[in-house]
C-alpha cells in the first residue's frame, strides 16, 4: 500500500480499523481504504474464521482480530473505526469507540431506530469526534448524471423521481437482511431503502407526508422482501421508491419527470461488482460505464426528435473516503452528515410502526 511519509502529525496516515468482513467490509471498504494515501489500513475484525483468513490474504499488513472487542484493546492506536457489520451491532460498537476517543464510519443502515441514532449522535458531539455515515449510493454514477441534469434545468420544474433497487432472491437466507427483526433493522426497507430515501432526501429535501407498502412475498419469509415507499416532499416533488429481493426483470433504475421532459435509466451501478471482482479503485476503468447503459434524456411524444443518450458521470466511492480524511483531519465538512442519516431512519421507523405485521 502507498502512503504518506509522516511529517508532522496532521500529515500522517489516518489509522483506521474496520469492524466486519462480510460485503460492506470486504468491498465497500477495505479496498478504499487501503488504495488512499489518507489512511492505513491496520486492523481488521471479524468472528468468522473463514472470513479471517481471507481478510489476511487480501489485506497482509493489516492485524486481523477477532472481534470489536479485541479491537477495543488497540484503540489508542486507531483515528477512525468502520463499523461494516448489521445495524443492530451499530449502537455497542459506536458507544464503545466513541468512548475511547476513535472517530466513526457507520455503514448504512445507520441504526435500528431514531432512538439509537440519537443516541449515537450525542455520544459523537460529546466526545468531538466525527460520526459519519455510509451512504455511498450518493455517489452512484447515474445519481450523479442526475443532480447534473437537475442543477442544468434541462428538465424543466421536476414534479415526479421514480427510483428502483430490485435483484432477484427467490429464497430467504441466513443473512442479517433475512432473518434479523426489523425492530433491529432487517428486511428490504431498511436494507436497499436506506439508499432509496437518502437519494431522494438529497435531490428534493424534507418531507410533509409519507405512504408506504411493506410486503412479504417470499415462503417463509419474516422480513418485508418487496416493498413501496412513497415521500411527498415539502419543494412539491413526489419520489416513488421500490425495493425488492423479487425483481425477475426490474423497471428502470431511475425515471425523473419534469414539465420539459423526462430522464430514464436502466441498470444499477456498476462499482459493486467491479470491485466484487477485483477491480481496484485507483483503476482506470473503475466507475465508467459503457454507452450501452447510458439513460435517455428527452419527450417521447409525436412532434419531438427522439430522446438522446445522456452519458453517465463517471462514478466516485472514493469520493466518500477523500470526505472522511477531510472530517477527520478538520479541513472539511463530513460527506453525510449524521442528522442526514437520522432523517433517513426516521422515515424508516415510521413505515414500519404504520404497516400491520412489520413492526
């Protein structure tokens, strides 16, 4: 790993160790890490053997411990800690490390409710240590293509944003998303749409009003696997948002109408399985995506020339992570705010104690 020859203390790496080696540790984080000159990467903790073993092989200069509460031992040493495992391990594990003096990245979902985010978030300011949380969907390279078009008023005056996170998962599994209790964050909603919401809080802002559909589709299913969210915003836009483990062929990723026309994208992001298959972020070809991929942008009505391929921004992960190193040596504004996070998961408790059957 290359990195930063200290000279002073603020020009060190920033010390970090990540909680979890499962998908958020092993490709949303660590690779991130260790590729930026900002951190080093030096302790890893996960229970599962396998797991250990692997984390060994991808990361070598990394410790591996055990679990948070080994890692609890070196924080002295540590400036950061990831907390890449289930929500319902956030609250522990944060209060934990804010006590000893360790700065903070939450994965999403943030918390199991507004209580533990609360919670949270007063332990942070207590202690003056910067509480960030994981919201790397913000820097989808559709979503950018998105806020681009938005911000050029090439739409006119946006009234309706469709967004959808669908995959196909015909059978419950083992995990967390699966079989832990939404009273401690598990199932669809909170999983896929703490994206969704995020997303949309950040294009159109605050809310006055909100319906939901929490449903559980598959056999023997306990958590909500296919799901609607709808946010009527306070600027006047509507955001229609579907999460779904059932998705066999899904809609479009994302349809924005406006009053001078639409813009609509097919296919997910593509950074999670290029970096699922190896691709690092400082490649060259990490976040681009092909000209087959690209959204329409246009009105597909008779007397207007057909809509047109917009190409899609390029996508930036690591942008979260150049935020992070910013917070954390005080020379910028944190890339998600906790209070951000905190409306998301407010909007996430209030489904659920509205929706018979998902508490």
């Amino acid at each position: 790993m290359t990195s930063i020859t200290p000279e002073t203390e603020a020009d060190r790496p920033i010390r970090v160790g990540v909680v979890g080696y499962g998908l958020a540790g092993k490709v949303f984080h660590c690779p991130f890490i260790e590729a930026s000159p900002s951190f080093s990467l030096d302790f890893i903790a996960t229970n599962d053997s396998s797991r250990r073993r692997q984390a060994q092989r991808d990361h070598p200069k990394a410790t591996i411990v055990a679990d948070s509460n080994e890692l609890l031992d070196h924080a002295p040493g540590l400036d950061l800690v990831v907390l890449a495992g289930p929500p319902s391990t956030h609250l522990a594990q944060g209060m934990a490390f804010l006590d000893r003096g360790v700065g903070l990245v939450v994965d999403k979902p943030f918390a199991a409710s507004v209580a533990d985010a609360e919670r949270l978030i007063q332990k942070a300011e207590e202690a003056d240590k910067p509480l960030i949380v994981f919201q790397n969907r913000r820097w989808d390279g559709d979503f950018l293509t998105i806020k681009k078009i938005i911000a050029a008023g090439e739409l006119g005056k946006i009234y309706q944003f469709e967004s959808s996170f669908e995959h196909w998962a015909p059978e419950a599994d083992t995990k967390w998303q699966d079989v832990t209790p939404p009273s401690l964050g598990g199932g669809v909603a909170f999983d896929l749409g703490s994206h969704l919401i995020d997303q949309a809080l950040v294009l159109f802002g605050p809310v006055s009003n909100v319906r939901s559909d929490l449903r559980t589709v598959r056999a023997g299913g306990g958590n909500d696997d296919a799901s609607y969210i709808e946010l009527h915003h306070k600027s006047g836009v509507c955001s229609r948002l579907w999460m779904s483990r059932l998705g066999g062929q899904p809609g479009p990723r994302f349809r924005v109408l406006g009053t001078g026309g639409a813009y609509v994208s097919y296919g997910l992001d593509g950074q999670e399985p290029a970096l699922a298959s190896g691709l690092l972020p400082d490649d060259d070809r990490y976040g681009i995506m092909p000209e087959e991929t690209w959204g329409t942008l246009g009105i597909s009505a008779a007397g207007y020339p057909p809509p047109s391929k917009v190409p899609t921004e390029r996508g930036s992960y690591p942008a979260f992570y150049e935020g992070v190193a910013a917070a954390i040596r005080g020379t910028g504004a944190a890339p998600v705010a906790p209070h951000e996070a905190l409306e998301v998961v407010k909007i996430l408790e209030r489904i659920h104690k509205e929706s018979p059957g998902h508490p």
